[in-house]
C-alpha cells in the first residue's frame, strides 16, 4: 500500500517561506538538502510524518505563474475561530470564514490563507471527515 509522504511547491524566497509556515502552521525545517542549481526544504508538524517540500530554484527572480487549476493543501485545527483571529492578527492573509455545506448537511467551516507565493492552503475546523 502507498504511503503520502510530502507535496512540493515551487517557492521565490527560501527564508520568507520558511518563516511563513513557521508562523502560520508550526511547521518547522526537517531537513534541507543544497543543489548546484536548487535547495529543497522538507517541513513538518510535530504531529504527523507528512511534509511539505519547499522547492527552491537558484538565480530565479521572477514569480512563478500558478495556472488556472485550482489546488490547494490543507491543514485542520482545533479551534477555527481563534486560528483566524491570530492570522488576522499577525498580519497573515486570511480569506473569510466560511460555513460549507451539502443542503442542511455541514460539511466543514474553513477559511483559506494565502501563503508569500500565492498559494492557498485550506484551514478546516477539526472534526467529522477532517480529523
């Protein structure tokens, strides 16, 4: 059986990456690995083993277009609420909070951040499918 090990992500600036999911996600560097022409960043919560590889790719200045397919990574927290205060807070951007649902049904509360790149992570409520 395959196990999720990582996603990668194309990122501009090493350091404002890093410290981005540091302060957004507790994440913290796992290992980095240095290349002639790039680095590979591999964080991780305390949690699980599933990480988040930034990739970065030397003497490149420009930003990297992000196409029009949607994507996005996901994380769950305990309290929603207080998760999107602090990102408003701490200056972090952070979409409205939402109440997503199927009819009557609840299927989760959420709000998206926006990483220093561009991309969207979706932060969830903890609980029913998303534990």
């Amino acid at each position: 059986m395959a196990k999720l090990v990582h996603s990668m992500i194309r990122v501009l600036d090493e350091a404002r990456s890093v410290r981005f999911y540091e302060r957004a996600f507790g994440l913290t560097v796992k290992d980095r690995l240095d290349f002639e022409t790039f680095t590979l960043i591999y964080m991780a919560g305390e949690e699980v083993g599933f990480e988040l590889e930034l990739t970065i790719n030397k003497g490149r200045a420009a930003p990297y277009e992000l196409g029009d397919g949607y994507g996005h990574l996901a994380v769950v927290v305990d309290d929603i609420e207080a998760e999107h205060a602090r990102f408003t807070a701490e200056g972090l951007t952070a979409g409205k909070l939402v109440d997503f649902k199927n009819g009557e049904v609840s299927v989760a509360r959420f709000f998206f951040a926006t990483d220093p790149d561009g991309y969207k992570i979706e932060v969830i409520q903890k609980g029913g499918r998303f534990r």
